[in-house]
C-alpha cells in the first residue's frame, strides 16, 4: 500500500500450537475461580461423607459381646471362702446377675469370700475359652454397704499349670470401688496385676508376672481387705459384656478414605491442568492484538514520535540494555511523552509495555523450542536474571513458565473436538 510503511514482529509469523489459528472464533476466557468454587463442593461433599462413613465404621468396630449371651455358652458356679467356718456365703446367678450374700467373719485375719464362674463345655467338662480377641470387660457393679471388691480372670499357663488345680492357674485381677447406686466399670484385659502371693506361693521369679488370655477358665468377683466385717453384706454384678474390635470395618474406613481423596486429588489435577491450558489459551488470544499477530501499520499521518517509539520496540524488546533512557535517547521525544504515546497506543506505561512484548515473545519460545532451557529462553527476550522472569512470568501468566510449556504441550497433543 502506497505511503504506509509495515514492521511485523517475527513472532507474527509463525503458529502458536498453544494459541491456536488467528482466524479462529474468540476464546472463551476461563475463570478458574470457577474450578475452586466447584472443588470446594466437591471437597464438602467429601469431608461429610468421609466424617458419616467415619463414624459409621469406627463404631461398627466397637463390638460388645454379653457374657451370657454367647451361644453355647455354660458355666459352673463355684464359691470360696477362708477357712473361718463362721464366715457364710450365699451366691447364685440370677438372669445376667451374679448376687453374693455374705458376712465376713472377725475371728479371721483376712476373711475372704469369692464366687467364681467356671466355664464348662457341652458335655459339663471344664472348658477354656480364648477371649484374646477381646480388648476390655464391662459391668455394672453394686455394694450392698459400700467397698471395694475384687475382679479377676483364671488363666491357663502352658509351663505351670494344672487343669485339675486351679491354684497354679494365673489370676490376673484389678479392684473396683462400688456403693449401693451402682458403678460402671471396664477392665483392660491386657493390664491386669497378677498377685504377689501367688507369685511367691509358686515359687517364681518376682518379675514374671505375665499372662495369657488365649485360655481364660473362670471369671471371679470376690472381698477385699477393705470389705467390711460382720454385717450382712451383698454384691451384684450385672450386664457383663466382652468389648472387641472389628478391624475390618477399620480397614474398609481406610481403603474408601484413600480411594475417595485419592479419586478428588487425580479430579482436581486434570481439572486444574485443563483449566490451567485453557486459561493460558484465552490470555494469549488477548494478548493477540497487542503483539502477536499485529501489524504495526505507521501511516504516515501519524505523528512522527509514536511511529520512531513503537519501531524502536518492536525491533529492539530484546535488547537487556534497552530501557526509557535509551528510548529517549535515541528517539529524542522525552520521557513523559514516551509514557504518554504508549498509554495512549497501547494501555501501558514503558516498562510494562517491554515486558509485555518479552513475556509474549517468550511463551512462544516456550512452545516451540522446548529444547531450550527457561534460562536461554528468559536471556534470549531480554532479561538477565531468570528469578526476575520467571517471577514476571508468573504474574501475568499464574504459572511458572515450566508449568506453562507443560500445559501447552499437554494442549496440543489433545485432539481438537
């Protein structure tokens, strides 16, 4: 065309795979505060149903089995007392109830008196039942007056005992303290005390005072030191139930945890890395106008000043020693009409304008020259210190140029629709 004179920036001449045909309908621009709001209902959505599958499974696991209420279960009532014939003791199993009445004697130094459960098997021989599944004992305890009473389980010992003796079984026990209104009591069935006395009477090392729960034969409520001594006394225990933990509902918690957040982050990365290429799409078809695809047509009608600036950095963006000294050096139009023309022409001041051409010119290179280094490409636009670009970059793209050049590549390997 006659009297117009053209400078075309070289990027112009070639395709953006990132960017897409120049004739191509306008981009949809992509907010990615959309992509947040739907992850946060989504991550809502989640954290309540993990809480609700939580608490379902965490409580399923807690399993409660009632002493009496085991299938095939039987037992045998057995009772003790001390030597003292005056002490008396009446005890019976009432319903799920173990009832002790009794009256201690004074005559005796240490009266005693226990009542035990003795498990049996099918035929009435004596049975031992493996309760290392179980984790704790439950019951409800009342004292008939107040006191303190013992608890205890009989446990078989490989090395020791006999099945005939019931003394060189293990009896590991734990005190509860009750009243007349009733007491609540667990038992960690894993931190009971085996007595002393029956660690001397069995002549064995002070320290050895382990046991196994794999084979329990009896459960016993018996006085305590703290009892009191000759007024009529009671003991009921009532609602004795075996506590276990079903692991599996533990790990079927775990493995939908795992799965399910696993399943949102995998979500949320495809959705991020799309919306990410999609939005980096739509900001350099707007950044199209200004560089890349323009035509800087300097009519002559223009003013001279604008035409000599955009010249100057159209070909010289690339120069690290380019700056407005140099501009109003060489163009002789003077600083704060260099700022002016640019506003005006191009919405920028001089230093946002050089950054604009150097960060377009360099998501290009980013694209095409995937064998360059961010480095290379950071020098070969304009800047000498790659921190600076890859912090510019950051600001007007949201993502390091690494994260760029990956998520154009990701872009055009994807067929078109």
């Amino acid at each position: 065309m006659p009297g117009t004179e053209k400078y075309v920036w070289r990027s112009t001449m070639r395709q953006n795979p990132c960017v897409g045909s120049p004739l191509s309908d306008p981009p949809i621009f992509i907010d990615m505060r959309s992509l947040y709001s739907k992850a946060l209902v989504w991550l809502i959505l989640l954290l309540g149903m993990s809480i609700l599958t939580g608490y379902f499974c965490v409580s399923r696991s807690y399993h409660r089995v009632p002493l009496f209420g085991q299938e095939d279960f039987s037992w045998q009532l057995r009772t003790h007392k001390g030597n003292d014939a005056t002490t008396s003791l009446n005890a019976r199993v009432d319903g799920a109830r173990l009832i002790m009445e009794f009256v201690l004697s004074g005559s005796n130094s240490r009266p005693y008196v226990s009542s035990g459960l003795l498990f049996r098997d099918r035929n009435g021989k004596p049975a031992l039942l493996d309760w290392s599944r179980f984790g704790k004992i439950s019951f409800e305890a009342r004292c008939f007056p107040a006191g303190t009473i013992r608890v205890s389980l009989t446990t078989f010992d490989d090395k020791l005992s006999k099945l005939d003796e019931l003394m060189t079984y293990r009896s590991p026990s734990a005190y509860i303290n009750c009243d007349q209104d009733g007491a609540h009591a667990e038992l960690d069935l894993a931190h009971l005390t085996v007595p002393q006395w029956w660690v001397d009477f069995n002549k064995l090392n002070p320290s050895d005072l382990s046991y196994s729960l794999a084979k329990v034969a009896q459960i016993e409520v018996g006085t305590s030191t703290a009892s009191r001594v000759g007024i009529p006394s009671r003991i009921e225990i009532a609602d004795i139930e075996m506590h276990e933990r079903k692991y599996g509902y533990l790990y079927f918690l775990a493995a939908f945890l795992a799965v399910a957040w696993a399943g949102f982050g995998l979500w949320f990365v495809r959705q991020y890395a799309v919306t990410l290429a999609n939005d980096l799409h739509a900001r350099m078809q707007k950044d199209l106008p200004l560089v890349a695809y323009q035509q800087l047509a300097l009519e002559t009608h223009r003013e001279k000043g604008k035409s000599v600036i955009l010249r100057l950095l159209a070909t010289r963006y690339a120069d690290p020693e380019l700056d407005l000294e140099t501009v109003v050096t060489e163009t002789g139009v003077n600083r704060n009409k260099v700022n002016d023309i640019l506003k005006a022409e191009m919405g920028y001041t001089f230093i946002g304008y050089l950054n604009k051409l150097r960060l377009t010119e360099a998501s290009r290179l980013l694209v095409e020259n995937t064998g360059a280094s961010i480095a290379e490409i950071a020098y070969s636009v304009g800047y000498k210190n790659s921190s600076y670009f890859i912090k510019l970059f950051k600001e007007a793209y949201q993502c390091t140029p690494k994260a760029f050049r990956d998520a154009c590549k990701k872009d055009a390997r994807e067929p078109a629709p």
